[in-house]
C-alpha cells in the first residue's frame, strides 16, 4: 500500500466512525448516566424562596394592557 492510500482508507474508515457515531448516538446513554452520577453525589438543594409565581387572567390583561409594562413588575 502507498503512504497516499494508506492516509485514504485511514480517512475514510474515521469518515465511518464518525457517521455511525452521529447516526446512533452512542453517547447520550453515558452523558445520561453522567449526569445522573452529578446530582446524586451533589446531594439535594433547599428550593430557593425568592421565587414568586404570578397568573395573570385574562381581567388583568384588560386592566394592565398586553404586555404587562416592567414598572408593574417592579412593584411587585
């Protein structure tokens, strides 16, 4: 074999490896298992209690306007 085919199988045989690796994805499985790994040994956290949740129906829109103008955020 010559060096230039040599370096042409050795091209096309990664063009291969790199397309089943797309085409099966063989990687999501272990980044999956990683991050499950990551927020066991991290442990649990307290929820954060600056977190507010604000419905806004439909009377506040016809009240308030649409969209809500960020100074009436700010009051809140």
């Amino acid at each position: 074999m010559t060096r230039s085919s040599l370096a042409w199988c050795l091209g096309m045989t990664m063009a291969a490896v790199v397309m089943v690796a797309f085409l099966r994805a063989p990687l999501v499985p272990v980044e999956d298992q990683f991050t499950s790994l990551k927020y066991r040994v991290r442990g649990t956290q307290p929820a954060d209690t600056n977190i507010v949740l604000v419905y806004v129906d439909n009377e506040a829109v016809r009240t308030l306007g649409w969209p809500v103008r960020r100074n009436f955020y700010a009051l809140m």
